[in-house]
C-alpha cells in the first residue's frame, strides 16, 4: 500500500488552515480576557471554559487539516468519522466553552435573534439537521457535493451550523433559552437517535457500493485533484484508492455507517447520563428546599 507522504506537506498538514484556526483562537481569548471590559456585561472566562475551547479548535484542525482529511477522501469509514465528530462532537464543545455573555452579544447582533429563535426551537432544530444529514448521504448528491470544492465546504459549514442549532436547546447556558428539561431532554435525544438511523440504515444493509465518489476511479480522480491540487494528483498517476487500502468498497462503506451510529450513540449515551444526572441533582436541591421550609420554625403560625 501506498504511503501517504507522497501527497506533500500542505496537502497532509493544511497550514493555511491551522493559521487561520489559530488566529480565530488569538481573537477569541483576547475579546474574552483583554478587551472584554469594552462590553456591557462582561464576566471573566473560566479556565474550564478556555480549555473546552481550545480542545475545540484541536479536534476541528484534526478531523479538517490534519492528514486525516486525505484519509477522508480515500476511505469513506474515515470521512464517517471526520463527520461524526464535526456535528457530534465539536459543536457541543463550542457552545459550552464560548462564555455566556458572548453568546448574548452574537444571539441580539443585528436581525440574528429572530432567525436565531427560528432556528433553535427544539423540534424544528431537530428535524432540520437530520434532514440535511440524511440528505447529504443520499449518493447523488453525495457524489455531486464531494466533487466541488465550494459545495463541499458550503455544505459542511451548513451541517456545522445546524448542529450548533440542534445541540443549543440540550446544553447552553442561558436562563432564557431554556427550552428543554427533564423528559423533555430526554425526548430529544431519543428523537435524535432515530431520526438519524436510516441514513446509518441504507448505508450499513447496502449490498452493493453507494458512492461513485469511492468506487469510480475517475470520479475519486475528480475529487483527489480538488483536494490535492490538479497538477500534484496528475504527477502521481493513481488510479483509485484501492492503493491505499486493502479493504474493499463495500466493507468500507459498511464499516463507515457502522462508526457513524456507534458514535452517535455514545455521545447520546453520554448526554442521557449528563441529563439523568442533572435531573437527580435539581430533583434533590428542591426535595431539600422543601423539607427545610418545612422545619422551619420561622414559617410556623
């Protein structure tokens, strides 16, 4: 098998990417600790908040600009993993790590609120992002995405920002955005967990590969050239990522469904256990409340 050295350092390490992400972090901690003073409201970022935050950015660079992206674009189970993590697991990390205040200066920005409000209401925000995900996963459009460089990039920013709105009514912080709790939260992830099966479904029972994007040489060609850069794929004379991997097309395909559903059932897991945990505690803070008031003597007539 081949190596995958043979693509070139800024192929395999994007730094144009990291340079940016790493501006984007510079800018967020110096808005958030230094200039923070310049807006109403303001409260000092926690160190558990600037470590979400940043652990953030890593798994972003890891799953977009480290050489795990080539893997992407050479075996689809990988490009299942990079996209589990980008709408399961990084947008939960951005929501908890950017402070609350600033979430209330982007939420009121403008005509935002509204279409923010829109947008973020539980059912349309779960409905929606599983919509587009499924939809993305349809092979037609699955093939036509992966083979222009702008839809590709427009359509997982799409994905990024609805999984931003499915994830906000599950875990922000803001008293007013408050939407879901107890059963209700639970009721969600449920709803998640099933909305998001078929697509997992007709990926993993397919008997037959979906993909021309992994099974078309010339098709993989298109896409490796608009990842690698035209004249570097054509230097390399490849002819399919059978070369890369011993695996087979179908097995590949299958195991990519199969990965998809066992991470978005572990983070669901992880979710329900947060809620049932978070339920107990509220539940036990009030059931002590009330049995204070009730051997108070003060409040005896």
């Amino acid at each position: 098998m081949l190596s995958l050295e043979i693509f070139g350092f800024e192929a395999l390490w994007s730094p144009y990417f990291l340079l940016t992400l790493i501006l984007v972090t510079v800018a967020f901690f110096l808005l958030t600790i230094k200039y923070r003073y310049l807006f109403e409201g303001n409260k000092p970022i926690t160190k558990k908040q600037g470590a979400i935050f940043i652990l953030a950015m890593i798994l972003l660079y890891t799953i977009k600009g480290s050489p795990l992206d080539i893997l992407a674009h050479l075996m689809f189970y990988v490009h299942m993993i990079q996209m589990a993590f980008l709408v399961l697991m990084v947008p939960p990390l951005f929501i908890v790590g950017v402070p609350e205040w600033v979430w209330q200066k982007i939420i009121r920005f403008g005509f935002f609120p509204s279409i923010f409000k829109l947008f973020t209401n539980p059912l349309i925000a779960l409905i929606v992002f599983n919509v587009f995900f499924s939809f993305y996963h349809i092979p037609i459009i699955f093939d036509r995405v992966m083979q222009n460089m702008w839809l590709h990039a427009g359509y997982s920013i799409l994905l990024f920002v609805l999984a931003l709105f499915m994830w906000w009514p599950l875990i922000n912080q803001l008293p007013e955005h408050q939407t879901l709790n107890g059963l209700k939260k639970v009721a969600y992830l449920f709803g998640g967990g099933i909305l998001l099966t078929p697509a997992c479904a007709l990926i993993i029972f397919s008997d037959t590969p979906l993909y021309a994007t992994y099974s078309d040489p010339h098709v993989w060609g298109k896409m490796m050239s608009l990842c690698v850069g035209a004249d570097n794929f054509k230097n390399l004379n490849l002819s399919g990522p059978g070369l890369f991997s011993s695996m087979s097309v179908l097995h590949d395909q299958q195991l990519g469904g199969v990965l998809m559903k066992i991470i978005q059932e572990i983070v669901y897991g992880y979710m329900l256990g947060h809620v049932f945990f978070e339920w107990y505690k509220k539940d036990q803070a009030e059931s002590e409340k009330e049995m204070n008031q009730s051997f108070n003597p003060s409040i005896i007539k």
